[in-house]
C-alpha cells in the first residue's frame, strides 16, 4: 500500500465554504490514510488554509459557466490537461462528506486509468454517478471539458448535473465504487419515517465515506434539521406544523423530512 501514489484534491471558490471546511477534511483524511499522501486545494481564496494542505489557483477557464440551480459545474475546471503538480490519478473530495473509514483502498481499486464514482442512489433505475468522491488521472477528462466549452449553457441544461455528464461521457465509461463504501447520509444512514423521530441516523460499520448531496449537510444533521433554512425543531413541534398554514411540504413529505442530531457526525467531523 505504501507504494500506492495517494494524491486527494478538493475545489472551493467564492464564499459558500471558507477555510475551516478545507481544514476540517484535510484532518479527516490524515487520521484515514496511511502515509505518504498529498492533499491539494484549488481556490481562489488561500486566507486561513493550514500549512499541510498545497494551495493551487483555480484551474482557468476560456469559457463563460452556466448558471444554474442544479448541477456544481465549476467542478469541471478539474477535468483540465493540467491540475498543478499533480499527474497520475487523482481523488476528487467534497468539502461537505464525513469520512468514517480508512481511505487506503480508493487508490488500490481498479486500474490507474479508471474513471470511478460513487453510486448515485437518489435514480435507482438509472446507472448515474456522483461526483461527491471520484478518482481519474489527471488530464483523462479534457474531452468533456473541451466539448462542454462549445456549449455550457446547452449542456448544463441537458444533464442537468456534472455527475450525470461525466457518467455519460467519461472516455471508455466509469466504474463504480463497492456500495459500502460510500453512502448517502439521506438514504443509507437516516431512519425512515416514522423511526426518524425517534432513532438517530446510524453510521454503518462497512462505511469509508458518507456524503451529502442536496440541502441537508453535515452542520444540519449534528444540529438535528432537514433543511438549513428552517428553524431546529423538537419532534413534537414537527409534528404540530401538519396542522398549520406555515408547511411548506405535504404531509407525508413533512413526516419524512425531520432527524435527530447525529452524534457520530460531530464526532468525526471536525478538525
């Protein structure tokens, strides 16, 4: 293992994440890995990034990006010839997943030149991947970000997300990741309803990663909320909004969508 190149990469730009996201997944990785790694940040904003993590601009553009509400197409500024200093394959990182296990093995799985996702389970009926962790070598991508150039906005508007763009389109197509690596936080860890108002979500022994796609992130399952932009109730005060103007969902959506604080969450992390 110790022969394995392990590089891991992440992206942040603007203000949604400051430094303390990039902080908090470089010391969930180095308590996850077995060294030597590297971990290699590309931002637009270096303030306040601990001295292990290697700061790179973000990777340039000669095209215009869509704005959308679906999709994080900034991410294809990664699909570049070039990632800085790196070379040889790469493990794409969100700055919003819980690491839960050693990493060792998303760099001995498959062969150097795969393109590997995780598994989308939010389509089950459709073979799509997520971007939240995947692994390709640097420079593998540079058709999808020389034909997305051609057409952003006609592109993002099809796909709808990058992930189903690089699923589709990936030179000599993708490979997945065992299912118990990653899992989604809403749909493998959280109780369904009605256990959700009384058991925390569980944190699987097989897991590596857990991730979060959608509104609920890491900060809303430690403080025990569905979406970031609704107050933190207590059980009892979901359950009494049924029945009043202020719903925003219906009733059965409304039922599924509240959790307990997640303990293990708080506990992993952190920095």
């Amino acid at each position: 293992m110790s022969q394995v190149k392990k590089q891991l990469i992440c992206i942040n730009w603007g203000s949604k994440y400051g430094a303390e996201y990039i902080n908090r997944l470089y010391a969930m990785v180095a308590r996850n890995i077995t060294p030597p790694f590297s971990f290699t940040c590309f931002t637009d904003n270096c303030r306040g990034i601990r001295g292990e993590v290697k700061l790179e601009p973000l990777p340039e553009l000669d095209f215009e990006l869509p704005v959308t509400e679906k999709g994080i197409w900034p991410k294809c500024r990664l699909w570049n010839e070039k990632l800085g200093h790196l070379s040889g394959p790469v493990l794409f990182l969100d700055l919003d997943l819980v690491i839960t296990g050693n990493l060792d093995d998303f760099f001995s799985f498959g062969n150097p030149d795969d393109v590997i996702l995780a598994r989308n389970p939010s389509n089950p009926l459709e073979r799509l991947g997520q971007t939240s962790i995947y692994r390709f070598p640097v420079g593998k991508l540079l058709p999808l970000l020389e034909q997305f150039s051609k057409s952003p906005a006609e592109i993002a508007k099809s796909y709808k997300y990058e992930q189903r763009y690089v699923t589709r389109n990936a030179p000599n197509g993708i490979k997945f990741w065992p299912k118990p690596w990653v899992l989604h936080f809403r749909h493998h860890c959280r109780p369904t309803f009605p256990f959700n108002y009384f058991i925390p979500a569980k944190c699987p022994a097989s897991s590596k990663v857990v991730i979060f796609p959608g509104d609920l992130n890491p900060v809303d399952a430690i403080q025990g909320r569905y979406h970031s932009d609704e107050p933190i109730r207590t059980a009892a005060e979901h359950i009494q909004l049924i029945f009043k103007a202020e719903r925003k969902r219906s009733v059965t959506a409304h039922l599924r969508h509240y959790i307990l604080p997640t303990t293990w969450v708080e506990k992993l992390w952190r920095e």
